[in-house]
C-alpha cells in the first residue's frame, strides 16, 4: 500500500499543482478587483486585507481546491476503478484473495487526505497573492502593509480551519470517487455514467461539508 499512497499523492497531489495555483491567483485577483470597488466608495480600502484574507484562508480556498480535485482527481479514481471492475481485474484480485478495500480504496483515501490540505495552503498562499497584488494595483495599497495587516485580522485559527476542511473534504472525494469506481457494472455505458455521477456526488458533499463546517466554527477564528 505504500507505493501506491506515493503514486496516488503524486497523481493527486503534484500534478494538480499548477492548476490550483493558477486558479488561487485569479480568484485572489477577481476578488480583490470586486471587493476594491465597494471599499473605495466608502473610503474603507484598508478593509481589503480582511475581506480577502478571511474569504480565501476560511472559505474559497479550500472549497475551490476541493471542487477542482473532485473533477480531476475524482473522476480518474473513479474511471480507474471503473475501467477495472470492465475488464474484470477486481474479481480476478477476489479470486486471487485479495481484499479490494485494502489494495485499491485505502492507498487512494490516506493519499487524498493527506495531499488535500497541502494543495490548499499551496492555493491559499497564491490567491493571497494575487489578492496582493491586486489590491496594490486598485487602491496602492503597499506589500508591507498587506504583510503586517494580514495576521493580525485573520487569526491563524481561520488556517487551521481551512486546512482541516482540506482533510476532511479529501477524505469524502476519495471514498466517493471508490464508491461509485466499485458500482460500475461491466460495460462502457455504466462506468461514464458513474463517473460523472461520482463527480456530482463529490462536489454536492463537499458543499454540504462546508455548510456544516460554518456553522460549526462560526464562533472560532474571528478577529478580536
């Protein structure tokens, strides 16, 4: 199981790398162009390391990463499995006694759990980027104000949040991406219909996870 954990993380994990990093910063960009706007009305613009910093470290970050890793990650553990269960390779591992569980559903959970987390705080740290930059750009608001501002009105709380929201949502993309890789039934049509169900079913969890995770830590992280 452990080479498969490593290649799972690095299928998982590495390569989704310049895509949610590429994402980050321009949400970080479209989010902190919008939110200057409003700001500059009201002569606020200061505000704006809030607005960015606890929107993408608390929310955007992790839902984004999560939503982007269900439809890349997600659908290919499900297709993979899939594509298995048609070729008849996983009766052939029962014949052979091997569980399924052990050998093809656990390496892809502990790899997408693990791999989640860090590809948000990767995410997050680019869309506070972009925010930066943006922010300078629109209202001349300076680096080092950004710098300084930021830990002191998003407490580091809010990164903890995020990151166990990466965890928790990498564990239910891989166990439902397994799910329906597992319920594909031999034939072309059954494993595209499946795949694109396992992506749905993801992204729909993953939103409902977040809806939970606000209302439970709606009282943790906010600035004093």
């Amino acid at each position: 199981p452990q080479r498969e954990i490593s290649a799972n993380l690095y299928k998982s994990g590495v390569r989704a790398m310049p895509v949610t990093a590429l994402v980050g910063f321009l949400i970080g960009v479209v989010l902190s162009y919008l939110s200057a706007l409003q700001l500059k009305q009201f002569g606020a613009d200061i505000f704006i390391v809030n607005i960015i910093g606890l929107g993408i470290v608390r929310e955007l970050g992790p839902v984004l990463v999560a939503i982007l890793v269900a439809g890349r990650s997600g659908s290919a553990m499900t297709a993979q499995l899939g594509v298995m269960r048609v070729t008849e390779e996983i009766d052939a591992l029962a014949t052979m006694g091997v569980q399924r569980c052990l050998r093809l559903v656990f390496p892809k959970v502990v790899a997408l759990t693990v791999a989640l987390p860090l590809l948000v705080l990767w995410s997050t740290t680019t869309a506070l980027i972009g925010g930066m930059v943006s922010a300078q750009v629109q209202l001349d608001i300076s680096y080092g104000f950004f710098f300084q501002t930021l830990p002191r009105v998003v407490p580091a709380a809010n990164l903890w949040i995020g990151l166990a929201k990466g965890a928790v949502f990498g564990m239910f993309i891989a166990l439902v991406a397994c799910h329906f890789g597992l319920r594909v039934r031999p034939n072309t049509e059954s494993l595209s219909t499946s795949t694109t169900a396992s992506v749905v079913t993801a992204i729909t969890v993953v939103i409902i996870l977040d809806a939970i995770f606000a209302i439970a830590t709606r009282s943790i992280g906010l600035p004093g």
